[in-house]
C-alpha cells in the first residue's frame, strides 16, 4: 500500500520517516535501504532466509558492515522466512515461520528484482523467461531469437546500472554489424550501503576455492591523515595479491568513497600491473588513496617474509 508495506519502489514515497521498519531480503537494495533509514534513527530488523547476506561479496567486509549496522540498532534474522504480514492501524505485524512476531511501522520486501516481461507477449516472439522474468542470452546479449537482445536487470546478475549500460552498448555494437570485444571480466561491485563497500577482482574464498595462492595487504584508514580528517575509523582497504609474480588478484576497499577510489585497483589490474607498482607511486596527500600503497606495503612484507623463511 506504499505506506504500511513497501517494495524498493515505494518505499521513496514514505510521507516520513518510519521509526521502525522490517526489511525482508539482505541483498544489495534491501542492506542499501536498510543503512539509510538505520542512519536516520529507524529501528531497522533485516530478514534473511539464508545465513548470511551479499555473500558474493569479501567476507571480513561483510563482517565489518554488519558490526557497523548493529552499532546502529539494527537486528539480524538470518535464517527465517516471512509467512504473513498483518497491517494494523498503527503498525504493520511480521510474522516468520519459525513463530516470531515483529511489529513496526514500516516493512518493505526488498528480495531482488523482477524482470519486466509479463506484458512483452514474449511467447509471440518465440522467447520465455523464467519465473523472476528473467531472459536467456548468449556472449553478445542476443536472445534465442537472433535479432532480438537483452541487457541490465532482466539478464540477471550483477543487475548493476554501471554493468547494464555498457552490455547495452556492446548489445548495439553487435546487432549493428560492429567489431565488438565481450565485457572485461573486470567489473567494479559498488554497493551504496552506509559505509559503500566496493570490489574488483576475486574473493580470498574464490581463490582459496580455486587453489590459488594469494597473500592479503590491508590498510585501514583510521592509519591515514584523510581517514582521521573525515573521521572514518572503520573503512578499509584489502589487496589480495599473487605471491608468485605480484599480481593483483582482487581489491575489496569498504569505507568512505569505496566506489570511488575501487578504480585505481581495476586500472592497475585491468593493465596488468603488479604491487610493485603501488608501492613505488606516489599518491596526493592526503588522499584515501594512499590506502594502495600502505596495502601494498603491507602485502609485500608478508611475502618478503615468507621468501627469507622457505628460503
């Protein structure tokens, strides 16, 4: 009713600020909202039928927003499923499965979005989506029909605007006739959570996954002067990077600005460089950015010494 009961749409036309609110679903536009209206003082409860949330994402990131969220008020139930909300006339009832009621003010359902195709008649077209509405492509974004294609939210992950728009260039490129190359594998992650958390590159449970060995370079900003003056105490920055030749094998940056300065770390790899490179620039001061070279130092300490000790 875009009041007591709100999706991701609705929930921008809240006459106020609700002092509670449920979110249901800790994906990326559920955690977004949930640390904005935490910001603004609501009593926020997040609801996850899985055990843990944005688990695409670093997991010592994760960690480091939920201990900020809960610093918040904000309350986890990971693990539970909504079977009913009531709407009463002062506040909205969320009952789980496993029994437990919450009430608040507000409860918006924020478990991802849905792909708008009910009404394209995509079975004229000789096409089908599935039940979130979402359209099989091949590489170039064509469909099963060839001279139809698909692009953004309606494709699936990562459903990103950044992602969408550059699949529908290269979607143009091709249906046009024009030389086109496939997307970079390397495609910056930004979530507008409160603090933003951003990454280019593989997770450590990729790559621990894959079997492929990596050491970790982490600055935190509270050790930088930009840090201290924008009084950020709990932002970070992660370098995991390839003991073998040096290679940055993913940036995790989680903080003030992490959308921002995530691209220094895709340039760098998107070129082929290596920690070498970051510890020897030199970087304005003082800037987030500084954050690369003390990563990088630090990386490159831990495997300097590991090379004295296996020899």
């Amino acid at each position: 009713d875009d009041r007591t009961i709100v999706d991701s749409d609705g929930v921008i036309n809240l006459d106020k600020v609700p002092r509670s609110m449920v979110v249901v679903g800790a994906g990326v536009i559920g955690m977004e909202y949930a640390s904005m209206f935490a910001a603004l003082g609501t009593k926020v409860t997040v609801v996850e039928r899985r055990d843990k949330m944005l688990d695409f994402c670093d997991e010592e990131i994760i960690e480091s927003l939920k201990y900020h969220l809960r610093d918040l008020s904000v309350t986890f139930r990971f693990g539970e499923e909504v079977a009913a909300v009531e709407r009463h006339q002062t506040a909205a009832l969320c009952i789980l499965k496993s029994g437990k009621k919450i009430a608040a003010d507000t409860v918006m359902y924020s478990a991802g979005r849905q792909g708008q195709t009910d009404d394209l008649a995509l079975e004229a077209a000789g096409l089908s989506a599935d039940k979130r509405g979402r359209i099989d492509v091949d590489t170039s974004y064509r469909t099963a029909v060839d001279n139809i294609y698909a692009v953004g939210d309606v494709i699936g992950f990562p459903a990103l605007a950044s992602t969408s728009m550059e699949q529908g260039r290269l979607a143009a490129q091709h249906a046009c006739g024009e030389p086109v190359r496939e997307m970079h594998e390397l495609q910056p992650i930004g979530i507008y959570t409160i603090p933003e958390i951003s990454f280019v590159g593989k997770t450590e449970d990729e790559l621990t996954d894959s079997a492929t060995p990596f050491e970790v370079g982490i600055a935190r900003y509270r050790e930088l002067a930009r840090g201290q003056i924008v009084g950020d105490s709990y932002g970070m920055l992660k370098l995991l990077v390839s003991p073998a030749d040096g290679r940055l094998l993913g940036v995790h940056v989680f903080g003030t600005a992490a959308t921002d300065i995530v691209h220094i770390g895709q340039a760098v790899m998107g070129c082929g460089g290596t920690v070498d490179y970051l510890v020897d620039a030199v970087f304005n001061y003082p800037t987030l950015s500084e954050a690369y070279k003390v990563a990088a130092l630090d990386a490159s300490n831990k495997i300097r010494n590991i090379t004295r000790i296996d020899g």
